[in-house]
C-alpha cells in the first residue's frame, strides 16, 4: 500500500475501515483457496492483502487509542472542576 492510500486510510471512519478490513480478510480466504487449487497464479497476492489488513488493524488501533487518550483528558477537566 502507498503512502497516500494510508493517507486516505486515516481519513476514514471507523465504520469504513471495518468494512474494508471485513473485505479484505474474506479476499484472502477466497486468495488461499484458488492457490490450494491451483487457480491463483500471483502468490504474493495473498501475502500483499494480509499487509494491507495489518494496515487497516494499525490504523484503527490508533484512532481508537487516540480517542481514549481524548476521553481520559476530559475526564480529568471535568474532575478538576
């Protein structure tokens, strides 16, 4: 994945990034299948989607510490007044 596809990554919901991550995992089964039967002639396809979903999962992982980082915050304002 290029820098600017993480780019764009990151300006996603949350909600479209778990689709895309849902889509991707379902797109490796299908890779490992053909590659079993011999249908798949790239095997690095499969290899290349499961970079893409570690991607994803980083992403979402950082947005999510990030607003917990956010809500530890406004709690401690809110307790100090």
């Amino acid at each position: 994945m290029k820098k600017k596809d993480l780019k764009d990554l990151k300006e996603k919901s949350n909600s479209e990034l778990v689709k895309m991550l849902n889509q991707k995992r379902r797109e490796v089964g299908e890779v490992y299948g053909k590659v079993k039967v011999g249908r798949e002639n790239n095997l690095k396809k499969a290899r290349n989607l499961r970079l893409e979903i570690v991607q994803i999962m980083g992403v979402l992982s950082n947005k999510e510490s990030l607003a917990s980082k956010d809500d530890k915050k406004e709690e401690k304002v809110k307790k100090g007044k």
